[in-house]
C-alpha cells in the first residue's frame, strides 16, 4: 500500500523538476502581428440598410419609422399617449407594443394597475392579454405620475407564434381604442 505512496511523489517531483525550465523573456516572444482592415473584414459598428436586414430575415418586414403621427392623433388628442410601434418579440412568442407619453394627465388613467389590457386580432378575433407571470407580475409598466415624453411598454403573449407580421392589431387599454396597428 505504501508503494502507490511512493510513486505519486515520484510523479509530483517528475512534474516540478520538468515544470522549472525558465519561462522567456518578454522581449524573447515574437510580437503579435498588426490587425489591418481589410475590404474582407465587416465594420461591426455599421448599421445595416433595410435591404440587408430583410435579405437575412425574409420573413420579416423592413424596420420602418415610429407610426405616422396624424394616423393617431385623435388617440393622442384625448388620451395623451402616441403608438410608436407593435412588433413581434421573444422569438414570436410575444408581442411589443410601445408608445409614448404626450399629456401625463391624460395618460394617467390608463396607467393605473387595475386598468385591463388587450390585443385583439382584427382577422380573427382572437385576445391577447399580458402575461402575468407567479415571480416578475404583469408584463407592462404601470404608475401613478406618467413622466411626458417617455416611451412606455407593454407585452402581449402570442402563444404558438400564431401573430405574424403584417397583421393588423387593435389595443385596447380600459376605454382607449387603438385600431389597425400594424405588427412588424
């Protein structure tokens, strides 16, 4: 029993004496070649044009600008708040919508946590509601003082990926309406 003993420290001062070579010198080791772009190598920090994103995402719309102002300006007019967009998210299995605070007094009733919330599929009828997961709550920000001019969210489930883009969508949020949003 004693000679397996012996020969692991056998093994442990092979290892230590092999293991004290010298280590180069700083100035010993070759220096590593220059990085030069080159016409081959992509610029990360470029953004992508429409034509590359909808080339390497055929099914997917080109992004587009936030929602025409004057389409929802009687939204903004009586209830404070201006859709910026409804797009798919999470892998199809939810879907973003945001908008923006224009008046806070008026926005201020559809902020509150009681207020229901619903996407409605205009081809279908189909509701969406927002999830409410046991650990994180309500997927929406809710708050008593809306800040103006900032961009709140709200997520709807799409269980299955059945929402696909290009769909029309109708937000209802208590009594405000928001029809023929267009999903991206």
């Amino acid at each position: 029993m004693i000679w397996w003993m012996g020969l692991l420290v056998l093994m442990l001062a092979i290892g230590f004496v092999v293991g004290c070579g010298e280590a180069p010198e700083k100035g010993d080791l070759p220096a590593p070649a220059p990085r030069r772009p080159t016409s081959e190598t992509p610029d990360v920090h470029a953004q992508p044009n429409a034509d590359a994103i909808t080339a390497a995402h055929p099914q997917r719309p080109p992004p587009s600008p936030a929602l025409a102002p004057e389409r929802y300006r009687a939204v903004r007019e009586q209830w404070g708040i201006e859709p910026m967009f409804l797009r798919l998210s999470a892998h199809d299995q939810m879907l973003d919508f945001r908008y923006r605070v224009t008046d806070a007094e008026k926005a201020a009733p559809l902020m509150l946590p009681t207020v229901d919330r619903t996407l409605i599929d205009q081809a279908t009828g189909r509701q969406l509601v927002v999830p409410a997961p046991p650990k994180v709550g309500r997927l929406r920000q809710t708050t008593l003082k809306p800040e103006q001019g900032r961009v709140y969210f709200m997520l709807f489930g799409n269980p299955g990926g059945s929402i696909r883009p290009g769909a029309k969508m109708t937000v209802v949020i208590g009594h405000c309406c928001i029809e023929d949003l267009v999903v991206r």
